[in-house]
C-alpha cells in the first residue's frame, strides 16, 4: 500500500480508545522482565528461568524506536512460508501477556469508514443526553469512550529465547492480543520461518527475511480468511473437573461432560490434522501454558549451560495493513486524530 494511501486511512480512522485516563498518560517505556521470572516452555521440562537462560534484554524508549520499521505483506491469498524439509517446528499460543511497550498502531485497509461511523454516532448519542441529567450525561460520555474502544493497538513484548541448535527452527507465533515477538536466539541457532497470527494483530523484532515472515491477523487483515485461530493446548474431561471440584467440592459434571470430550477431541484434532495442514509440517514444540499473570518469555530448545547474550533490536517487522506510531500513549492518540 503506498504512503499517501495509508496516510489518508489513518486521517479517516479517527477513532476509539477505551483506555483509562491513567493509561493515556503513562510513559508506556518498555519494561525489563526479571530475571526471576520463569518462561514459558513445553510441558514436562524442568522449570527454569529467563536469567537461565539470556541475560541482558533490549532496552526500550519512547524517545525512539530502536530500529526501522519493515513492513511486510499480508496478502489476501493466505502466502504463508512453508518449513524447509529440515526445519523443527515450534508453535506457541498465548491469550495475552507481555510486557509494555511504546509500540501502537491502528488498522487501516477496510475498516477507516467503519470507524469514523461509529465516532459519529458515539459523539452522537453523547451530545444528544449532555443536556440531560448529570448521571445521564456522565454515562453518556462514558459509553462513548467504551465506543471509540478498539482503533489503536498497544503491543505488548513477548521474548522468544530460541536455544535449539541441531536444526533450523520454524516459529509459528500466534496470540489474542498483539504483541511484539522479541527474537532472542543463543550462538548457533538458525531461524527458518516465521509466521505471526494473532485477532489483534502483532509484530516481530529482529526476524527474518521477508519472504520466509507471514503475518495472518483477523482485525483489519486483507487476509482475515486465513487467520489461524490459536489455541491452547487441550485438556482431557478428567482434569477439567478435578479442576472444578478444586474449586467446588460439590460441582455437578454431568451437565458438562459431553461437552467438555468433544471440546477435547477438537483441540486433538486441530494439534494433530489442522495445524500441521496449514503449516505444512508437525509441530515438535507445543508451547502454550504460562505464569498465571501473563506469559514475557517462552523457550524453544533445552536450558543452556551458561546463558546467552541478548541483541540489540535491529530490525522490527509488521505486517502491511497497519501504521504505526513509536512513543507514549497520549502521543499516539494525537498522530492518530484521536483526541476531540
């Protein structure tokens, strides 16, 4: 898409936040994740954590974006790289998680007249009851912001600390949320594919060549009919109710159990027969559980014997159907056109 075009979408996309003031006025300067912290890796290895594995993380300012942006198609005919005959493929999935970056964007394409709609009738609904009670008014403006809720995306840092070295390693990265896919990979290791499917979209940091990167995204994406819905790991009827009686002693099954056994014969099948059908090969890694307040880093390979050294971000991909802005929130929402 050429510049003068996008520009002229993001100038008609003038639209939606639901943020907090608080949000709106935070920094929003990339965090460092703690050393402490453990990653998120396939089930059955040996708990460890990010100071196992990397040390030193990059460092991430409002002040400037670290690196160019590079941006690569998401074309309508699903172009997704296909693993080399030799490749190990890793899939991970995650509803959110992170850490906070000064990475946003908005969703041009499609969506520009769809947004500046429903601005109008938000802005609308909340000048026609200002002259109403207070509580009505209130209320008005404050459904108006929940409408205005969705244009700019603030992308959260995911590290994937990739220590694997026998072979080239194919990533299938796939989330709810956008996040911003932080490439961190030991001496050694080759990246042979990327692909990055997440509803909200997403990025890579320090990635690959474009034409072995695919980004397949849902909101905003040309090629929303490819979008690879992520899913996590399935889980058999038996433990979802031991989970459930943990929590209630008395809970009743029975009203759930046919329900939960297909669930779990889809979420096979998708690891077995979907998954490997659209990528192209079986998935070896199956990353997809996490700390319980989000998951910052995952592991692809075995814990080193003496941690690597994280790069420096020097390349930061997105996919084609976005622009972006680097700097604080409040910043964003004046590029954007955002503010009344």
């Amino acid at each position: 898409m050429r510049r003068l075009t996008r520009l002229a979408l993001i100038a008609l996309t003038v639209s939606l936040s639901s943020c907090s003031e608080a949000m709106l006025k935070s920094a929003s300067n990339g965090n460092q994740i703690p050393a402490d912290y453990p990653v998120a890796q396939v089930d059955g290895a040996p708990a460890s954590t990010v100071g196992q594995v990397a040390t030193g993380q990059p460092v991430l300012t409002n002040k400037a974006a670290p690196a160019p942006f590079e941006f690569v198609d998401a074309e309508a005919k699903c172009r997704m790289p296909r693993p080399s005959g030799n490749a190990r493929v890793a899939y991970a999935y995650f509803y959110g998680g992170g850490v906070k970056t000064p990475l946003q964007y908005v969703a041009d394409a499609n969506r520009a007249e769809q947004l500046q709609q429903r601005i109008r009738l938000s802005d609308q609904i909340a000048d026609e009851m200002g002259s109403s009670s207070f509580d009505s008014a209130a209320l008005a403006r404050e459904a108006a912001a929940f409408a205005k809720g969705n244009a700019v995306e603030w992308l959260t840092r995911v590290d994937v600390l990739v220590t694997e070295t026998d072979a080239p390693v194919y990533l299938v990265l796939t989330s709810y949320n956008a996040v911003l896919w932080n490439i961190q990979t030991a001496p050694g290791v080759e990246i042979d594919g990327i692909v990055v499917s997440a509803y909200e979209g997403g990025a890579i940091a320090n990635g690959v060549d474009p034409k072995r990167t695919g980004f397949m995204g849902h909101r905003g994406a040309p090629n929303r009919s490819c979008y690879l819905d992520g899913q996590g790991r399935p889980v058999t009827v038996e433990a979802r109710i031991a989970g459930a009686k943990d929590l209630n002693p008395d809970f009743d099954a029975t009203r759930y159990r046919d329900r939960w056994a297909e669930e779990y014969r889809q979420g096979l099948a998708f690891f077995r027969t979907e998954l490997p059908r659209k990528i192209g090969k079986r998935v070896e890694w199956i990353i997809t559980q996490g700390p319980k307040d989000g998951t910052k880093a995952i592991l692809v390979g075995d814990v080193p014997a003496e941690p690597f050294q994280q790069q420096p971000i020097t390349k930061i991909q997105l996919p084609s159907y976005v622009w972006p802005y680097w700097g604080d929130r409040r910043s964003a929402y004046k590029y954007f056109g955002l503010e009344r």
